[in-house]
C-alpha cells in the first residue's frame, strides 16, 4: 500500500497551498480516499482520475474532513456525460449535510453514492477497512487498512480526529503506521476539546509498538518541533509530521 497525504491541515490552517484532512490510499493502481477536507478536491484532480476513486471514507461530519465532497460532486455531475458516481462510506446524515449547503434536495444523491458507515471490518476492492468509534462527534471513527490477500501483513491506522488516544489502541497492531491527528501540539489539551497532544500520542505509540508514527492535523500557531519531541520522549521510534503532498509505503 501507499500513503499519499494531499491535505495534513485541520479545520484552519494557515500555511499556504495545505489543504485539510484528505489521504488516499493506493494498492495496485485501486485507490481509496480517506476524508476530504477543505482544498483536498485539487489534490487529487491534479494527480489522477477522482471518477476512479473506489470510494471517499470519511471519519465524521466536521466540513475539514468531508467539505470537498461539494467540489467532487460537481466534478462528477458537470464533467462527464452522463455524469459519474462515486461511493461514499459515512456517517449517518452525510447527505442532508451536503444537501443543506446547496438548498438542494437530492444534490449529494446525484453523483454520490452514499451509504452509513459502522464499526466493524468491511471489503473496498483490495482493501479491508476495520472501523472504530472514538470520542470525537456522536459518531467519529478511526480505521484500520489492510490488503485483503496479505491479511497478516502491517497495516495502516488511521486515527481521524479523536479525544481519546486509548480508543485507538485496539486497532492499532505491531508493525502497523500510526497516522494520527496531533491537534494540540505539544499539549496539554483544553479541557472539553476532543482531540489529542504530543504526550498522548507517544504513550499510545509506547503502549502499542507501531512501526512508525506521522503526526497530522496540527492547529495552527503549534510549535512542529516541540509536538515531535513530546511524541518522541515516550515513544522510541520514528516519528515524522507530515505535509501535502509526502508519501509513504505503509
Ligand atoms: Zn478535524
Ligand atoms: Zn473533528
């Protein structure tokens, strides 16, 4: 499998040309998209085929994971004649989300596909998908990628945006890439947000000994080299903060 973050922001970023929340996953020219946030549409138009996406994932209904999901829809309605669809695995009410934006009953139906998202494993063309809920909106999910034919191989976690590293814990595997929102840096948390730090984020890396850890999702005005180095006090491995546009095999 390969990783290719096309947008590491989190709901405002302020470093120019990031887009936010927007992964894909390749294995055998077979794609999957994790989240599309803000700006993430351009990020993939620009590197192949969005028609061809064997579906769009998205962990939960905040717009910096899924608002891009407006653009590929207009893509797919306006582009091709007839127009094209994609599937969507989300949770509950994506649709009438998308469909409120526009004023437009129907507008999400038209080219996408939607269908609800739960915990438990699924098959996307090559890829199985284990879900999680963890503590984020009343129904945020992590998930766990791996190859259908090489079920024993690492696999790749991917955390969405969560307030409890423990929730990820039993997805995560020895050998597994721990991608992982680090929203407030270095920490501590403020009391009530449901995201994660530095210092939760290596002890869950302590605890469950994945290959590597990247960090994603970091606010804005978060010091990069001091949230790096509050993972790396707990946890030996490597650990990078990922950017637009870095790949990885995973
Ligand atoms: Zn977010
Ligand atoms: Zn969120």
């Amino acid at each position: 499998m390969e990783l290719l973050v096309v947008g590491s922001g989190a709901a405002y970023p302020d470093r120019p040309g990031t887009a936010s929340s927007t992964y894909v996953v390749t294995h055998g020219g077979e794609r999957i998209c994790l989240d599309l946030g803000q700006g993430g549409f351009a990020g993939l138009a620009g590197r192949f085929e969005p028609s061809a996406l064997l579906a769009v994932v998205v962990s939960h209904l905040h717009p910096d994971h899924f608002i891009d999901l407006v653009a590929l829809r207009h893509y797919l309605r306006y582009e091709f004649d007839p127009p094209r669809r994609v599937r969507v695995v989300a949770p509950a009410g994506l649709a009438g989300r998308l469909d409120a934006l526009l004023a437009e009953p129907g507008f999400a139906a038209a080219s996408l596909d939607a269908e609800a998202r739960a915990e438990g494993v699924i098959q996307v063309g090559p890829f199985m998908l284990e879900s999680r809920l963890v503590t984020h909106t009343d129904e945020s999910y992590a998930v766990r990628i791996s190859l259908a034919a090489e079920p024993a191989s690492p696999g790749l976690v991917y955390s969405g945006d969560c307030g409890r590293a423990d929730d990820l814990a039993p997805l995560v595997r020895p050998g597994d890439t721990l991608l992982i929102e680090v929203a407030f840096g270095a920490g501590p948390v403020p009391v009530g947000d449901l995201h994660l730090d530095g210092p939760a984020v290596g002890a869950l890396a302590a605890a469950t000994a994945p290959a590597r850890v990247l960090l994603t999702h970091l606010q804005m005005g978060r010091d990069p080299a001091a949230t790096m180095a509050a993972v790396q006090a707990r946890y030996p491995g490597p650990v990078e903060l990922v950017a637009d546009g870095d790949a990885f095999a995973a």
